[in-house]
C-alpha cells in the first residue's frame, strides 16, 4: 500500500491514512487494522481527501479535502461505518488541518489563528486560540485545554524555533528550543515531537503538557527525502498511539511509501 499521514484510532486498534492505492490521481481516505491487514476505503472520490483525523468516540473521520475544479480547501468527515462524506466547511485561507477534541468540537486553522465547528454546526473562534503564523501543525489535549504546536527555525541562531504549548487563557510557553521536524500527541501521554539531524535520523523527545519532564526517548525516525530529493515535513509525519507504546511512521520516499512501527519495550 502507499499511506501517508496514518493516525492510530481512540482504542488503538486502528489507523486512518489516506492514499493513492488503486493509483488515482486523487488521494483517497482509509482505515485499516493496526497491523496493516483489512484495508477500507472510505471516501474516494474528485477531491483530494488528505489528513484524516478520527473522532473521540472513533465512529467518524473529519479530514482536510481540495476540490480539484476550484483548488479550494473545505472540511469534511466521513462516517467509519460507510456512507457519503459530507462538507462542514468551506476554509476561507486554508490549509486547515481539522482535528477533533473535547466533546466533539472540531479545531481548524485559517488565516493564522484557530477557530472552531461546534457540534451544532457553529462556527467560532476557539477558547485557545492564538496567532502562530510559523507553526506548522499543531495538536489539541484531548480536553481541549490545550494545544501544542511547532515553529520552524529562520535561522541558525532562532530563539523562537520549538515546540509551544498553550493553555487555555494563558499565553504561550515554550517547551524545547531547536529544529523540530513534526510532533504528535497521545492525549493523557503528553507531546511528542522529533529533532532534525544532520545525518537524517530523527531524534524522537516526549514533554508533558505543562512543559515539564522533558525527555529524550529511545529509537530514531528516519527523515525521508521525497521524489526530488527533497525533505519536507510532510515526509516526517508519525502517530503515537493512546497507550503511548507505540509509533506509527512512513519508512520509504514519497510515492512508494509504507507504514512503519516502532514498539517501545521490544528490541528494535
């Protein structure tokens, strides 16, 4: 198969991931069993469906499509059981990059600050919201206090590259200060994130969510390169998942990629 972006269900029995599979011109959004086997295609269709994020109760899948007759960004989610994926949102500067928390209410990011879609269809601006124009994926705690989100650095010497994390009504605190490739949450588990490298393993790192208990955790992620012998944080995504155990991420270069695992507590 050839996923990208996987993300381990709430119980962990599975991963969400969108692909190309049948070699469409159009990525596609899928689930399948934790170890790969029981593949389902769930939205396929003119859009270019990337990014799936799964509810809180894992019974739907909000996801970030481009419609291919506009190239316009809009948020959609698609039931697990089966069924046509309906629009929530027509993103007014996207990419939004949706993501689910708290009882429901689903994140999203556009013209440089959250917002979000209450289950009632409301659109708002979120409790935690905050201008991070550099941030380049953020995540939600699974109480929606909380949100943890990366700068990219500008410059050898740049103080504000790292990871950040918000709390509601409080501003912005910085919790490691370097060249962070991605990040990734396991709700109760904390942040994790991993550090470029020159020779191109990812150091993977773990911080709670009030910023302490830094730690630098067993195991490297590879920093793949693309087709054009290019990286890019597209390339390093990976999830962890809910009991903290585990890491799902890509192993091979863009176009011919597979999921890799990494299991703490097993000989690697």
């Amino acid at each position: 198969m050839h996923p990208a972006r996987s993300q381990f269900s709430p119980d962990g029995k599975y991963l969400a991931y969108f692909s190309n599979l049948k070699g469409a011109e159009h990525e596609a959004v899928w689930f399948a069993h934790a170890d790969g086997s029981g593949a389902v295609e769930l939205a396929h269709d003119p859009w270019r469906n990337i990014f799936p994020f799964w509810s809180p109760r894992g019974n739907n899948l909000v996801y970030e499509a481009e419609y291919a007759a506009d190239h316009q960004f809009y948020i959609r989610r698609v039931p697990v059981a089966g069924g046509s994926p309906q629009t929530l949102y027509h993103v007014k500067r996207g990419p939004p990059q949706p993501r689910y928390c708290g009882d429901g209410n689903i994140l999203f990011h556009q013209n440089n600050q959250l917002d979000e879609i209450a289950p009632t269809g409301k659109i708002q601006a979120a409790p935690m919201n905050f201008a991070a124009p550099a941030a380049f994926v953020y995540l939600p705690d699974s109480q929606c206090q909380s949100v943890a989100y990366g700068v990219k650095p500008r410059s050898d010497q740049d103080a504000r590259a790292g990871i950040w994390i918000k709390r509601f009504h409080a501003p912005p605190r910085q919790a490691y200060r370097g060249w962070v490739v991605n990040l990734d949450t396991a709700s109760r588990h904390g942040v994790y994130f991993i550090t470029g490298s020159p020779d191109m393993n990812g150091a993977l790192w773990k911080v709670n969510w009030d910023g302490s208990g830094l730690t630098r955790l067993r195991g490297h992620i590879p920093l793949i390169y693309s087709i054009n012998y290019q990286h890019s944080d597209f390339l390093a995504y990976f999830d962890v998942s809910p009991d903290g155990k585990k890491v799902a991420f890509p192993i091979d270069r863009m176009l011919s990629e597979n999921i890799g695992m990494l299991e703490w507590g097993k000989k690697q």
